[in-house]
C-alpha cells in the first residue's frame, strides 16, 4: 500500500520476483517504482517513453544477469498503472506486446470512468 502523498502501484499484468529477475534487479525495479510513486519523472537510462503505447506511457529498463527486463508503465495522477513486465528479446518491442498495452489501457479506462 502506498504512504501519505504517494501514488498506488496498479498492477495490470506481470510482477518483479526473483527469478526469474536477480535479487539486485528486484532491488533497482523496487527502487524505481518508488521514485515513480513519489511523483518522480524519469529518463534515460532508467526509463523511455512509449507513445507508441499511449500518453505518458513509458517503459523502465532493468538490465540483469540473465537479460534485459523491461517495466512497462503509465504514469498517471492519481496512480502508477503497470502494463507488462517483459524480458526483452529483440531491439523492438514487439508489435504484440505494444497492442496488448494498449488494450489493457483501453479496458482499465474503462473501468476507470465508470
């Protein structure tokens, strides 16, 4: 649960645990998503936008012993909405990965505004 004055972790799909992540990648996502919770905005190295996805989507880059993992994530006012957490396999996201965010965000709106 989230302190005084920090946004909620909504979690729509995926989680960070060892393993398949490191116990020091679990550690630095954990660091991360505070700072987001906080209100902090981040950048590159630690985090990419991804208006492929949606407005103030974003994707934060954990690289590990055993690959790269990518937090994909939607900073909103009122909370932190995880998308996906993925191991990345290729340069690209994946076209479906992008499509499943955005449906996710299409039906968490929906839910949202009702």
């Amino acid at each position: 649960m989230a302190g005084r004055g920090e946004k909620p972790l909504v979690w729509l799909k995926g989680e960070v645990k060892t393993p398949p992540f490191s116990h020091a990648a679990r550690l630095e996502a954990g660091y991360l998503l505070r700072l987001l919770q906080e209100g902090e905005s981040l950048g590159l190295p630690h985090s990419r936008p991804m208006p492929v996805i949606g407005a103030r989507c974003h994707e934060l880059r954990i690289n590990d012993e055993s690959g790269t993992f990518r937090i994909i994530y939607r900073a909103d006012a009122d909370a932190v909405v995880i998308l996906d957490v993925v191991k990345k396999k290729t340069e690209q996201t994946p076209l479906s990965v992008v499509e499943t965010c955005r449906r996710r965000l299409r039906d968490y709106d929906r839910v949202m505004e009702a």
